[in-house]
C-alpha cells in the first residue's frame, strides 16, 4: 500500500470545533485518504498533535458500520522520522477489556460458560487466605471491576512485577501464573460485588479462564475465533522490549516520564525507558498487551452490532453487556442507577430514551488510546504513541470531548467505503 503524505499548515488548522486557533503552530504530516467533507476531522487532529507537541496519531471513524475514515497524523517514530499510517500499529493498553469481554460472551453464548461461575471453581484456585470470599468471585464480577481488587487500596498486582518475583522464588518478570499465585496469598479490599474499583487483575484471571475453557492460548483463542471472524487479522499480543517491536508498530515515546527500572532477569534493576522494561506487557494479555490499528479497533467495535449485517454477537449478550451491574454498585443515594457505569468490558452512559454511548481508554506509559461507540451509529479509535499531558490529562482523555465536537461539524458522510478499499492508494 502507498501513502500519499500531505502536509496541512496553518489554514488548516482554524476553527477546529472545540478548540481555539492558534497563530503558531508546526505543520503535521498526515497520511491516509482525504476528503474535504471531513476537514472538521483534519483540523482536530492536526491541531491536537501540534499543540500539545505529541509524536503521532491515528484516528479511524466509522459510519453505520461502514469505515468513512482513516487518518495518520505526525511521527510514528521521532529517531527515524517515519510517519504514522491510518494502518501503524500501537498498543491498545486497556481496550484490550472490551476484546477479552467479547471473547467470554461467546464462550457464554456457546454453552461452554456462565457469567455466574465462580472463577476460583473454574480455575481450580486455592485461595490461602480470605478463601471464603475470594471463592466467590464471579465472571461476570471481573468484568465489571466489582471482583473485590483495589488498586488504591492495596496495589495492582500486574505492575509488581520484581516483588512477586522475589517473594515466589521465580525467575524475573512474573507471569499471568505466578502473579496468580501470589494473589492467593491476599486477601480481597472488599466484599465481591459490592462496589466498583476498576481491577487489570480481574481480567487477568479472565485470560486464565479463556485459556481453561478453550484449551488454547488467550492469544491464539482471541485471533481464531473473535478476531479473524470480524475480519481483523493484524492484532497480537505486543512484547514489552524494542527488538519485539512489531511490522508497523509506532515507536512508544515516553516524554516527561521517569526512566524506569528492568523487570527482567538479563539487566533486572538497570534503568530503562518506562515504555521498554519497567514492566511486562506479555503478563498483561487479557487486559492491556494487544496491539493494534485504529482502523483494526473501529472494526472490532463495528462488528458487534452493524445495521444490514450480522452481528458478532446476539442481541441478549449485547443487553447484559451494556446493562449495569446488579445492586448497590452504580446506584445514587435514592437507589436508582447512575447515568454513567462500568458493563461488561465497556463504560456506558445512559442518554434516555433507550439511547446510551460506550466507550473504553487505554494508558500506558508512551501510549493513549480511545474506543467510542456513539447511539447514533458512529465509532472511532484514536491512538497516540505517547500520554505526555495535554493541560492536565492523557491525551485520549483530553481528546475525548473534541472528537464528539469534530464529527458533529461534519454536514455530509461519503457513503462509505468497504474497509479495505478506503486503505487502497
């Protein structure tokens, strides 16, 4: 495939819905189809990168299931200058959830698993302390992030990578295995299903039970039978250092972030960039670890529910995965639900009228991602291959508003093109 980079200078970056103009600001490469129906969207994203002196961007929008979209905006990668592509790779971090969360909905739906099990039953877990809650732990309880981990209470387990290492015994960095069996050493913060407090262990455990239930790998699971399926087939699991970089993977640039400290065995405690060894994404799998393009993420989310196709998933599934957990979580003070909460691997907001918005973020160091699936049949992905902080925030959380903002002010759609002609140059 070849890319015509166009350069977009000032002109293009005036009256960008939701931003200000700016009388100075660094020309963007951009790469991907254009049309002029979508400027609206150019000039967010141009502006957004240049002003906030991010690396790269790529951002892929959907219509009615149909990609109308697919941009890639500054530098992939600052030492060798390559641009980002609407098709570069970056790791997804924490929208790797929804993947893991469709992945059990279609064990469930095949009969092969209940959302209801008890994770511990089904992994055959033995709990050394609190077991009698720990054993209840439910599926469905690690998907919604209501389990009884609390990171701000205790610590998450799949960032302590050295300490699980030592207290073990084992050979540096811990596994999905060994930081499992570590946790069977605490206890819960909370009674399970009692409160949310978002927990990446939860779905690591999650992973574990996709690999029980199938027999295969979470990995190889996932490709064969949720991702091909959907016609998705550059997604991987990523690998945490710089030579497991992957074919049109960008570089994670990490500005403004401490250097951290290797957790693996061959230079354990040597400093290292925060994005290449101061934590191991392969134990991260099921929560953070795939990496991907925005064009594959658009995908993804389109096939779960497109008008005139089928849908990956059945309607019931789709239901239990947009409804909010059971009582007392995500309930104001009269007992009725809040507007906004955590489902099955995605967060909702009700808007009324039957109509709700889902979207998930994804953080990393050198890495800031965005999935949104609007009510009005609009999907985008947004990745940056840095989070440097844009006026207080991750730059997917910065953007999140503007982005809404952005396709409003777009008065005509192309008709929208079959994906793999829309990359075609």
């Amino acid at each position: 495939m070849h890319l015509r980079t166009v350069f977009l200078g000032n002109m293009l970056l005036l009256a960008a819905p939701g931003l200000a103009a700016t009388a100075e600001v660094e020309s963007v490469g951009v790469t991907g189809r254009g049309d002029k129906r979508l400027e609206p969207l150019d000039r967010l994203m141009t502006d957004f990168v240049s002003r906030h002196q991010l690396p790269g961007a790529s951002l892929a929008v959907t219509r009615n299931g149909r990609l109308v979209y697919a941009r890639g905006f500054g530098l992939a990668d600052r030492q060798s200058g390559d641009p980002v592509l609407p098709t570069s790779r970056f790791r997804i971090a924490s929208l790797s959830k929804p993947v893991t969360s469709v992945a059990i909905l279609q064990l469930v739906e095949a009969g092969r698993l209940k959302l209801d099990d008890p994770v511990a039953e089904i992994l055959g877990l033995e709990p050394e302390v609190d077991a009698k809650r720990s054993r209840r732990v439910t599926v469905r309880q690690c998907l919604q992030h209501t389990g009884g981990w609390d990171r701000s209470a205790s610590f998450d387990p799949m960032f302590q990578s050295i300490r699980i290492s030592r207290v073990l015994g084992t050979k540096a960095p811990a596994g999905p295995a060994e930081v499992i069996r570590f946790m069977q050493k605490w206890p819960l913060d909370f009674d399970p299903g009692t409160r949310y407090a978002y927990s990446n262990y939860g779905y690591c455990l999650l992973g574990r039970v996709i690999e029980k239930i199938s027999g295969q790998s979470y990995e190889r699971y996932v490709q064969a039978r949720v991702l091909k399926p959907m016609g998705v087939t550059r997604m991987r699991v990523g690998r945490t250092r710089i030579e497991g970089r992957a074919k049109g993977e960008v570089r994670y640039h990490v500005d403004g972030e401490k250097v951290g400290l290797s957790v693996f065995e061959e230079d354990l405690g040597k400093r290292v960039s925060r994005a290449y060894g101061a934590w191991n994404l392969e134990a991260m799998d099921s929560h953070g670890a795939w990496i991907a393009s925005a064009v594959d993420m658009v995908r993804f989310a389109s096939a779960l529910e497109s008008p005139g196709r089928k849908p990956f998933l059945k309607v019931e599934s789709l239901d239990e995965m947009f409804e909010p957990p059971a009582a007392p979580v995500s309930r104001k003070s009269d007992g009725s639900v809040e507007d906004v909460f955590y489902g099955l691997g995605f967060s909702v907001r009700r808007l009324g009228d039957g109509r709700m918005n889902q979207w998930h973020t994804g953080s990393l160091p050198g890495t800031s991602t965005l999935l949104v699936r609007r009510h009005d049949g609009m999907a985008w992905a947004v990745m940056f291959n840095s989070r440097r902080s844009c006026a207080g925030k991750n730059p997917a959380s910065a953007i999140d508003p503007l982005v809404h903002g952005a396709v409003d002010a777009v008065t005509e759609w192309p008709d929208g093109d079959a994906f793999d002609e829309l990359l075609a140059q």
